[in-house]
C-alpha cells in the first residue's frame, strides 16, 4: 500500500503514480490509461489491456488426463491447441470439443486433432451468466415433465458451453485489463463466477433427476425458490435475500426428496451471494 498526496495545479487535482507500476506495465509519458469507480468508491487506474494476446499454439497428448490438460491450455488462452489422440484412441475426443462453444476443428487425422480457439466479444459476462439460468429452468420443467435423458443431456451439454465461455470471459476480462472500462467490478465478477459454477452443478442434478408424482410439487416450490433466490443476485437485492434464507429452511423441513433437497441447498448458496 503505497500513499500519495493530492498536488493541485490551476483547477485540477493530481497524484503520481507509482514508478514500479509504471514500470513493469512498461507505461511512460504519453500512455494512455483508463479511470473507473469501483462500488466502494475506490479508483481503478489500468492500461486498456494489461496482458499481451499472444498466438500461441500447443500440443498435448490426448491420455487418461486429456481432458484436464485441455482445460489447462483452453484456459490458459491457447489459439490453437493439438490433440494427440494415438494416446487414447476408443476417446471421444470430437464428442468432447462440442462442449466448448468457440472451439471449431480444424484439421484432424487418425493420430491427431487441431483445434483452432476463437475469443468471443459478441456476448458479455452477464449475457452468458442469464442464459445458463434460463437453461437451468428448462431443466427444472423437463424433470417435472419427466423429459427423456437424452432431450435434457442436450439441454445441459448447451449449458455447460455457456459455463465454458463464462470462465473464458472473466479471464479475459482480468487478464486483459477489461475491468478499466467494464461496467462491473472486479468483486462482482467473480460473483459471477461463483453463481455460474453453482447453476452447472444444479444443471448436473436435474438432468439426472428422475421425479415421482408425489415429488412434482416440492420440485415446483423449489424452482419457484430458485428463481427468487437468482433474482436477488441479479439485482443486488440483499434486503429481499435475508428473508430467502428463513424460507430455505422451512421449504426444506416438508421436502422428502434427498436431490430436491440438494437443489435447495445450492439455492441458497445463490442467494448468500447477494451484497
């Protein structure tokens, strides 16, 4: 934590920055950097983009850990990533990529594939966040339903490439210094984050859930609490969140049903989000 003291010259308030700062985002005289007011009032002072973007390409065998290893560079913000799939060939590794939502095959043979990873502006943090929710209710409605298993393994593998991006989004939007112009904080993206990996586990439950005729109605309440629960998070609504938590616990004395009980809990881990 470093001090400074306010100069005034003419009209305007002034404050140097640090030269360590400077330095080692290699700013000098003449560099152009973005302001903004982070909720409790701080002031954010970055570059436009404090990472360089660079075409790195990877190549990774495609064994019992493929999977991970391909999170690792997807993640990392490889543009292209190789996947040696002589390593493991009864994998599904086409199967596998379908799940990312800016990943498009390139090039492929028996021993390999190449992907190529495209960075997407077109959709923002919330964006994504709000369709994962809206999808996480239609999983609600085809557990009610009784919906086949495959109709609600497509529903959540839709969902899961939202997720992906989401991740992707709020790493770009650290990484690259977005948060200088954003119109959200750093706090509340990460939030974000956090209800995001919360709405993919409760996608997780419902796409396996098989539902009794006696259980439909605590799956109903516990959507409608759901829905009331994410609410709060979305509009900051603290105030209307307290009551959610009492109510949490009476919706759960009546429910029976061991994953409806599940979805309630991970409700209200929704809702104790809210600030």
């Amino acid at each position: 934590m470093k001090e400074r003291k306010l100069q005034e010259i003419g009209k305007s308030l002034l404050v140097t920055v640090p030269k360590e700062w400077a330095n080692t985002l290699r700013l000098k005289k003449g560099s152009t950097v973005r302001m903004s007011v982070a909720d409790n009032g701080a002031l954010l002072i970055a570059p436009e983009f404090t990472g360089k973007v660079e075409n790195r390409k990877v190549s990774i065998p495609f064994d019992v850990s493929g999977e991970r290893r391909f999170f690792r560079e997807y993640f990392s913000g490889a543009q292209e990533i190789t996947l040696n799939i002589k390593e493991r060939p009864d994998s599904d590794a086409r199967s596998f990529l379908r799940t990312f939502m800016n990943v498009q095959l390139v090039e492929e043979s028996k021993d390999k594939l190449v992907v190529k990873c495209f960075p997407i502006d077109e959709l923002t943090i919330d964006e994504c966040l709000s369709r994962m929710f809206f999808l996480s209710l239609n999983l609600f409605d085809d557990a009610i339903a009784s919906a086949p298993k495959d109709v609600r393994n497509a529903t959540e593998e839709s969902l899961t490439r939202f997720y992906y991006l989401l991740v992707m989004q709020i790493r770009r939007f650290l990484s690259e210094g977005r948060f200088a112009r954003a119109q959200i904080s750093l706090i509340r993206a990460m939030d974000m984050r956090m209800v995001a990996e919360r709405i993919e586990r409760i996608a997780d439950i419902l796409k396996r859930l098989d539902v009794k005729r006696s259980e439909i109605g605590e799956l109903q309440d516990t959507k409608k609490f759901y829905k009331q629960a994410f609410g709060c998070f979305r509009e900051c609504n603290f105030n209307d969140a307290v009551p959610l938590w009492a109510a949490e616990r009476e919706l759960r004395k009546y429910i029976k049903s061991p994953h409806a009980s599940t979805i309630v809990r991970l409700a209200k881990e929704i809702s104790s989000f809210v600030r």
